[in-house]
C-alpha cells in the first residue's frame, strides 16, 4: 500500500499532512494530466461534519489507493501501485478542486 502526502488543508481527513482515512478513491478516468483527476474522497472541513463524524482521526502511513485514471502508469487494475502519493490542493472546498500529483500518463 502506498504511503501518502495531502496539503489539501480544508480536508477533514488531514492530519499532519497525512490521511486518515483507511483508504481513498482517485478520480479521472480519462485524465491526461494531473489536473484532470481528483480525490473523490475529500470532505470539506467543518463544525457540523467534524462534530457528527467519529473517524479515526489518526493519520495513516500506508492506505489503500483505488484509481479511476486508466491513462495513469500506476493503475493496476484500479488500484495504484506507486510507492508514494502526493494529493495537492492547499485551499480546496471540493473534490474537483484537488488532483493526484502522482499521476504519470502511460
């Protein structure tokens, strides 16, 4: 499983730059760019989410990565085999506004 990185800072899942969910699901089946896919995961930070939400809230080192990108050389069988992720959108406030950094084209 890979090891991930997130600024996505809004993200309620964000601790410390890590995610701790147990896995996510990255999106853009036809993306030929990083910015064409997306963390379909993401959940914006906020009082009424963070109070009704009882997440583990530690961060995980290693999660399981399901990838909608077919065009991404790391996509093995909807599942990403990179070593390392890096999902970006510092001040995102919807999925669509975050993308894969990892993402290569086959």
């Amino acid at each position: 499983m890979p090891s991930l990185d997130c600024s996505v800072r809004n993200c309620y899942y964000n601790k410390n730059s890590r995610c701790s969910r147990e896995d996510i699901l990255v999106e853009g089946k036809n993306a030929k760019t990083t910015d064409a896919t997306a963390c379909d995961s993401f959940k914006i930070k906020n009082d009424a989410f963070t109070n009704s939400c009882k997440c583990d809230t530690s961060p995980n080192e290693h999660l399981k990565v399901a990838c909608r990108a077919e065009n991404c050389v790391y996509n093995k069988k909807c599942m990403c085999d990179a070593e390392h992720i890096d999902i970006a959108g510092i001040s995102a406030s919807k999925s669509e506004q975050t993308e894969c950094g990892t993402f290569r084209m086959i």
